[in-house]
C-alpha cells in the first residue's frame, strides 16, 4: 500500500489536494502494531470492522470515547498551529 500511496502521490495529485489516504479494514487490530509500524506517518489507517453491531451501550461508549479523542486530537492540532503563528519569522 505504501508503494502504491507514493505513485498516488508522484503521479495522480492535483495542487492543492491532500496526500492519499490508505484504509485497511481488520476484524482485529494490534494498536501496539499500528504504533511500532508507523502507519500513521504513511498516511496508511487501520481500522476494526464489525460483522455485528455491538449491543447499544457498549456502541454508545466506542462512539462518544471516538468523539473526545478526535476533540483532543483536534485541540492538540490548533494549539500547535497557534504556537507555530506565534514564532518569530
């Protein structure tokens, strides 16, 4: 997939456009494998897919704990960009 990312980026982008994304679905995923490989510096995500929803309140807590962590993420992100307008030029 990182090869295939590279020639994505080498050969297909427009100005402006982000860089391509890969997406791997697995019924499981090792977050200390994700982490050790660096997927996210690749631009490569993983993700677990379900066969079958979860009852409703083990789903209600997955999707709110995946709504404070993109919040943090996101806060993270803008404080970092805020600090970078603040150094000297």
């Amino acid at each position: 997939m990182e090869l295939y990312l590279r020639w994505l980026e080498e050969n297909e982008m427009q100005p402006g456009e982000d860089s391509p994304l890969g997406l791997i679905l697995c019924a499981d995923k090792s977050e200390e494998h994700v982490k050790l490989l660096r997927l996210d510096k690749s631009g490569i995500r993983v993700a677990r897919y379900l066969t079958q929803l979860p009852p409703r309140e083990i789903l209600e807590k997955k999707l709110h704990e995946a709504i404070r962590l993109a919040r943090q993420q996101l806060a993270q992100r803008l404080e970092t960009e805020e600090q970078a307008k603040q150094l000297p030029t």
